[in-house]
C-alpha cells in the first residue's frame, strides 16, 4: 500500500530547495482583528485605541505591525509547516507601509536556503517573506529561520 499525503501537511525539508517559491492566500484586515490583538497582547497605544491620534503619523486605523506579522505567520505555517515545523530559530523584519482596516493582506514565500542540521533528520529552512497589500504594495519583509522535521523513515 502506497503513503498517502495527509491534506494540509507541510512540507518536510527534503522537500524543500533553494528559489522555491509559494504565495499564501489574501486575508482582509478588520476592525475586529484589532480590537482583538491589541486587548490580547496589551497593545494599548494611543495610536491603536484612539481613532482621532495621529500627532501627524497617519490617518484612520492602523493595525500593529506585530498583528500583520502574526496573521502572515499563520498562513504560512498552515501551508508550509503544519506538522513539520520544529522552532521558529530567528526572525528579521522590515515594516516598510502602515496596514489599515480595511486592507488586504498576503505574501510571497521564497525559500533561500535548505541545510539538514547533524542530526534526527531535521533541517534548518531560511525563507524571504514579502507581505504586499491590495494594491501589491509591500508593506512588511522578513527572512525567518525554522527547523523543519524531515521525512518519516518507515520501520520494518
């Protein structure tokens, strides 16, 4: 009997090589995805709970850089790590655009390096994220580092 791929696995990082390339879906940012994550993380800035600041920043509501990261994250581990992610080892990101209500959010995965570590078949993934909005604007980039379990070895 041949393995069946479980739906929704992600990949192992055998599976994976250097100029692969994915895209998440979109996801529109709402009021409520707000209100949620600035109660939850105690994100309580003015510039998130008082819709007439703007001390010359921007206008209208804007949505925290950590909240357009962590809605990014999720997507991408739903489509690339569930269930073979080990660590997230390191992150290095770039704010580049403010994200409001209203907008709609995805991003473009490149992997840029693959290298299996000493030992328990693992790997260790380097990816580029670029998040763009609607309007293919890039709002955010990051290179995340992750350790990714690698193929099931089949015992007799």
């Amino acid at each position: 009997m041949s393995a069946i791929k479980l739906l929704g696995a992600g990949y192992t990082w055998q599976e994976l090589s250097a100029g692969q390339r994915f895209r998440t879906f979109r996801r529109t940012i709402t009021e409520t995805d707000i209100v949620n994550f600035i109660s939850v993380t105690g994100m309580l800035e003015a510039i998130f709970v008082d819709t007439t600041f703007s001390n010359g920043a921007m206008q209208g509501r804007p949505a925290p850089g950590a909240l357009t990261y962590t809605l990014i994250e999720g997507m991408v581990l739903q489509g690339m790590a569930q269930n073979t992610g080990l660590a997230l080892l390191e992150v290095h990101k770039k704010i580049l655009h403010p994200v409001m209500a209203g907008d709609t959010v995805w991003a473009e995965i490149e992997v840029t390096e693959v290298r299996p570590t000493s030992k328990n078949n693992r790997g260790i993934v380097t990816s580029r994220i670029d998040v763009k909005n609607q309007n293919d604007v890039m709002v955010m980039t990051y290179t995340a580092v992750r350790m990714m379990a690698g193929e099931q070895q089949e015992t007799l």
